[in-house]
C-alpha cells in the first residue's frame, strides 16, 4: 500500500507522532511489559484497529466505546 503524502500540518505531526509511537514501543518499551500486561494492551490495540477501520464510526463513538473497554484495565494496572 502506498503511503499518503500529507500537506496539513497537523496531520503530518500526526503521522510522525505515530511513527515514533511505534519506534519507541518496539525499541524502549515492549521488552519491559509483562506477559499479561501485553495480553491487555494488545486486546486493547486490536479494538481500537478495527474500530478506526470503519469510516463511517465517528471518533467520538470510537473513543467513548474504547474507554468502556480499556477503562477497567487502566484503573487496575494504575493500583499495582
């Protein structure tokens, strides 16, 4: 697939945040999180994946859903 050249600022830094979201999670981060720890995150990135891939869900329905799933893990990894 080819990749999108953007001209909006905002959305070029978009992309680069995400870019370095990337590098630093296969990098720095992942060799540090727990076994579980990874189970939840990447139940969590896999809902938040298709969920972004359906055009027609506003961000907002998005995000508030995503807050229903990965709430309960947050509070509970933020009490260890």
């Amino acid at each position: 697939m080819a990749k999108k050249k953007f001209t909006d600022p905002l959305d070029i830094e978009i992309v680069e945040v995400q870019r370095r979201f990337v590098d630093v999670m296969e990098n720095v981060r992942l060799e540090t999180i727990s076994p579980e720890m990874k189970r939840h995150y990447l139940a969590v990135m896999k809902s938040l994946t298709e969920k972004l891939a359906m055009p027609s869900k506003p961000l907002s329905e998005i995000l508030g859903e995503m807050m229903t799933e990965a709430g309960p893990m947050i509070f509970q990894a933020m009490q260890r």
